[in-house]
C-alpha cells in the first residue's frame, strides 16, 4: 500500500502545473525556443536553396528543348515547303501527288505536329495558371454567402 501512495503523490506532482516560474526555467524555456527557431529558420533556408536549384535546373532544360523545338519546327517547315514546290513543278520532277494526297499529307501531318508541340510547350512552361483558375471556378462555401447577407442586413438597418 505505501508504494500505490507514493505512484499517486507522484502523478499527482506530474499533474500540477508549477504556480510559480523560476528564472531558471524562463531562461531555458527562452533559449529551447531560440533553438526551435534557429532550427526552423535553418531548415527554411535548405528548402529555398532546393527550390532555386529545381528553378535553375527547369530554367535550363526549357531553354535546350526550346532550341530543340524551334529547330524541329524549323525542319518540318523546310520540308512541308519542299513537298509544296515538288508537285508544284510536276513537269521538272517525277514527283506526281493528286491534290487530295497532297491536302491529305499536309494538313494531317501539321495539325500533328502542332499537337504535339503544344503539348511539348504546356509541359516544358507550364506556369501554374491552370490551378488558379480552377481555384477561382470553385464557388464559395454557403457559410461565407450567409454572413455577407447578415453584413449586408446590420448596414442596411443603420
């Protein structure tokens, strides 16, 4: 029986919240939070330095696939244009396409390919716009509706 006494008189202490907070126990209750702070801004700091190498990083990678594009558009322009003055000159070259073929040809492998760049673009500068909006779309949650009614009825009896 003593020991159960002396649990409670334990737990009973634990329980009791000091009524009075001596000098010692304010100085390192301060110096505990300038540690958690140190550590929380240390942390920030490691975190902003990620962040500016990721931007660095994607800053470079759009700019070596922004060449890669241009250079391809480059190309399928040249290309398209090489296939337009082949037919054109049926009777110099025995390159023969009917018109369809021809219509066929350019306008499927274009609208292909512009496809397919604008996606390429999306991906490699894609600004964050998107979710913004979709922010923006979302409606407001019916509480707020109601206390800007209550806010609106208060000004009106004024």
């Amino acid at each position: 029986m003593p020991f159960d006494a002396l649990i409670k008189a334990i737990k009973s202490a634990i329980a009791a919240e000091p009524t009075t907070s001596t000098p010692i126990i304010e100085e390192e209750d301060y110096y505990l939070d300038k540690d958690l702070d140190r550590a929380l801004k240390i942390q920030e700091i490691k975190t902003k330095k990620e962040f500016a190498t990721l931007l660095k990083q994607n800053r470079e990678e759009r700019k070596k696939y922004a060449q890669h594009i241009f250079f391809f558009t480059c190309l399928w322009s040249t290309v398209i244009f090489g296939v337009i003055l082949l037919s054109g000159w049926k009777k110099h070259t025995d390159f023969d396409l009917s018109d369809k073929v021809l219509i066929t040809l350019i306008t499927s492998t274009t609208i292909n390919f512009f496809g397919f760049f604008l996606l390429v673009v999306k991906y490699l500068f894609h600004t964050g716009d998107s979710d913004k909006e979709k922010k923006k779309d979302k409606p407001k949650p019916p509480k707020k509706e109601k206390q800007e009614r209550g806010n609106k009825n208060e000004e009106e009896e004024s």
